[in-house]
C-alpha cells in the first residue's frame, strides 16, 4: 500500500516463518498438547501425524490465496470477494477473537511457567498468573505498536531463542531418557472415537495458526513468492518442534505416572518432576518456554487480530477509528490497543482449558469458510492471476471441508461452545443492524488495487530468495524426519 497512508511491506521469509511458526508454538504444545501424552502415551504421535496431514494441505491453499490476494486481513479479504461481505464479516470476528484468545491463553501459560521458574530459583513469594498475564499482554500490544518492522525483528529474536533454548535441554536430559517409559506406539489411541478426535483436536491446536502471516500479506516483501514458502514449509518445522518435544516428555515420563500429565497446567514441570530432574535443566526448560516459546506466540496473535480489526474498519463495516495508522511506526495502532484490552479480559477467566476449546471452534469454523472461499473464488474469477498454485487444491479444500467440520462436531467442548454461540449471535445482530445491505466503499477497493501491485523482485534478489528459501527447506525437512525417526526408534526398543 502506499507507505504514506497505509501499512508498509516490511517482511521476508525469515520473519514470516518464525510468525506463522511461532503463533502456534507455545500454548498449545506446553498445555493441552502435551497433556494429550498423558491421555495417548507414545500413541501421541500418531494425533501429531494426523494433526500434521491435517494442516499440510491447508496451508498450501492459503500460499495460493495469499500470492493471489496478498491484503491485510487473510481469510476475511478472501471470503469478502469470493462470498459476501457478511461472511466475511462473520469470519473475521471469529478468527480476531480466536487470535486473542490464543494470545490470553499464551500469556496464562506464561504466567504458570515462570512461577515454577521463580520457585526453581528460590524466590519466596508468588504473583497471581492473571496479574502476570495481564503484565505481559500490556508489553507486546507495546511491541505491536512500534510497528511491523520492530516486532518482526524481536519475533525473530524470541524464536531463535526458544530453538536455542530447546536444543541446549534437549542435549542435558538426553541422558534421562527411559526407553522403557515408550509403548507400542498404535497401544494409546483411545478405543471410543470421541475421545480420540478430541485428542487430535487439541494437538490439532498446536498447528493451528499456521496462515497468521497471511493475514498480514500487505506488509509481506515480495508476497507472490515469500508467502507459498513460508506456508509450505511451516507445518513441517512447526510439527518437527512438537514431536521432539513429545519424544522427550514421553521419554522423561515415568510409564506409570504419565496420566498425570493429562490434568497437569504444566505437563513439563511434571514431567520432569516425576523423573527427578532438578537444577539448571529445569529452569533452561522454563526460560526457554517462558521468554522464546511464549513470547514468540505473543507477537504474531496481537497482530494478527489487529489486522483483522484494521482491514474491517478500512472496509466501513467497523469504526473507522480502528483503521488510523500510526504516523512513524505505520501500525494500525488503536486496532493494536484494543486487542490488549480484550485480551486481558480473557486473562481475567484464569482458565486456558476453556479458551483453547472456544478458540480450536472458532479457528476450525474459519478455516471452513477460507477453503470455500477458495473454491468459488476459482468459480467466480477464474480468470483471476494466481503467482502460485497448490497441489491438487480444489480436491484438497473439498476434503478440509468435510474434515474440519467432522471433527469439529465430534470434539465440542460443551463448556466453551456457548461461548461461541454467544459470539455468534452477536455478530449476526451487528452485521443485521449496522452492516446489512452496506456497499463496499469505493476507496477500499482502491486500496486492494494498490496491494495487488507487488513488483517482482529482481534477478540478483530472486537469487538471495531461493539461496535462503533452500536453506530453510532442507533445516525442515532434517528436523522433521529427526523426529519422526525418534519416535519409531523409541516405540520399537
């Protein structure tokens, strides 16, 4: 967009990967994903393999859409031009809640972690993990302020900090590990089918968020190109990360107490307690976790969810005061403030287990909607210039389609899907009162215009993509069949 008004492209590759990766590396795989080993055993992989499958896919068709349309706001921009605006209305309002939620949740997980790390440390005293969480909700809609550019270079910084973290424990508990603590790895998948898709939801959740740097495709550096990488190759790291540390609980875990792990707030710290591990090990785990896990999911959450606000009230169908964009830093900034605000609200709940199944809902419904908007969008602008394609996309979208709504019929969480009900019929009343029968405005189409227009980079940079694109794919690809290795070497000693 033009830089003087609107937002700037400021990402590479780099940062687009540790978004998108660390928007789904932290919450999930250090609470209700790691829980699932106490509920699965070694069988926790095969949720992790399917959770995988299960994103693959997907995430190669919002590459495509994300090269096509590369615009603020991801699924709302491509739903508004390829269904309706209230749809798209309806989707953006799910998928920003959602994000929030993420963010509330991470910030509770947080809070948990650094009070075992505290106590680790000696301290003598203890700070509520919703004054925490709130604290910490407070720095990164600071962060987000700054702009895109500033909190690109720390999202980077926190993930390659929570890698580094994780690889150093990762070698110092090595010698912990007890083969025996493995079984037969298909010996844990749940016998009733409802139970085992609420395990694969909930490890589902540690991919989810696997398209966040779509949604901010108008700040993307060359987008046609950039955004198709980063969304092919993050499943493959974000599910390497998360069998390794899989492997690792399972291996730590003593055999007879890894149901514990299943109602654990910090399977981890459980882990590790049972096995008796103390010291300097432990409190690497709850840095690690803490100050690169945590904070590297932080970041992409708050901006995702003020991006979804920013473009809607670009679009006049939300108050316009959600699309200033700060004069130095070019963030769209009360956007950025308001999702702090909501957030908190959320920490106020004190529980992650309720905000994980309400945001899983939320994200599993907006994924629906983006992959039918992917296929009418073929219907109704074939025409349309596509940079890249997905592999076989529409057969793809049709089976997410009916994958996605499967499991989320089978793994309602009656506790939290009246929270989704209620945000629900909320935004139907405001789409029917406030946006209804609304025209898109003329300088919002302008705006998408000028978005398209992503120049081409130019051979001496073409060179640099593929030389770093390369050298991503391979670190992926090693990581991820590393863990795949690990786990069938463990189950089969």
């Amino acid at each position: 967009m033009d830089e003087k008004k609107g937002l700037v492209r400021e990402l590479g590759l780099p940062e687009c990967v540790t978004i998108t990766a660390g928007a789904v590396i932290g919450v999930g795989l250090f609470t209700v994903g790691s829980s699932q080993v106490g509920a699965m055993g070694s069988s926790v992989i095969i949720a992790s393999v399917i959770a995988f499958l299960m994103v693959l896919w997907p995430a190669a068709i919002y590459g495509e859409l994300g090269a096509t349309l590369p615009l603020s706001g991801g699924t709302y921009s491509f739903a508004k031009r390829a269904i309706n605006w209230p749809v798209a209305i309806f989707c953006s309002w799910h998928y920003t809640i959602a994000q929030i939620g993420i963010a509330g949740g991470e910030a509770l997980a947080f809070a948990s972690y650094f009070t075992y790390l505290l106590n680790a440390l000696g301290a003598g005293f203890v700070i509520d993990s919703r004054i925490l969480g709130s604290a910490l909700m407070i720095l990164f809609t600071i962060i987000n302020y700054r702009g895109i550019k500033f909190s690109g270079r720390w999202q980077n910084g926190f993930m390659f900090f929570f890698w580094a973290a994780s690889f150093v424990w990762m070698i110092m508990v090595m010698k912990h590990l007890d083969f025996a603590n493995f079984a037969p790895i298909f010996s844990g998948i749940p016998t009733e089918f409802t139970a085992l898709a609420k395990c694969i939801v909930m490890v589902w959740w540690c991919f989810a968020g696997f398209e966040t740097c779509v949604g901010m495709g108008a700040e993307v550096k060359f987008p046609q190109i950039t955004l198709p990488r980063a969304l092919t190759l993050s499943p493959f790291i974000v599910f390497a990360v998360n069998a390794l540390f899989q492997f690792f609980l399972v291996g730590l875990t003593p055999l007879a107490g890894q149901h514990l792990l299943e109602t654990a707030d910090a399977p981890f710290v459980e882990g590790m307690t049972q096995a008796g591990i103390v010291g300097f090990p432990f409190i690497l785990l709850c840095l690690g976790i803490t100050f690169g896990g945590d904070f590297s999911s932080m970041v992409p959450c708050t901006a995702g969810a003020a991006r979804y606000m920013y473009i809607m009230a670009v679009d006049g169908c939300f108050p316009k005061v959600f699309a200033k964009v700060h004069p130095k830093y070019r963030s769209p900034y009360v956007s950025v403030i308001v999702v702090g605000v909501v957030g908190i609200l959320l920490i106020s709940t004190g529980s992650i287990v309720i905000i994980s199944a309400m945001c899983a809902f939320s994200q599993m419904l907006c994924y629906i909607i983006g992959y039918l908007s992917y296929l009418l969008l073929y219907k109704k602008e074939p025409e349309l210039h596509r940079p890249w394609h997905a592999p076989a996309g529409k057969f793809g979208a049709v089976v997410s389609i009916i994958l996605y709504a499967a499991l989320s019929i089978l793994a309602i969480d009656w506790t939290a899907i009246w929270w989704n009900i209620g945000l629900s019929v909320i935004c139907i009343l405001y789409i029917l009162i406030f946006v209804r029968n609304r025209p898109i405005p003329e300088e919002a189409i302008d705006e998408e215009l000028l978005a398209l227009k992503t120049k081409d980079p130019s051979p001496e940079e073409k060179a640099k993509l593929d030389a770093q694109y390369k050298r991503w794919r391979i670190t992926a690809y090693i990581f991820f069949a590393v863990a795949v290795v690990l786990f069938i070497f463990g189950s089969t000693l």
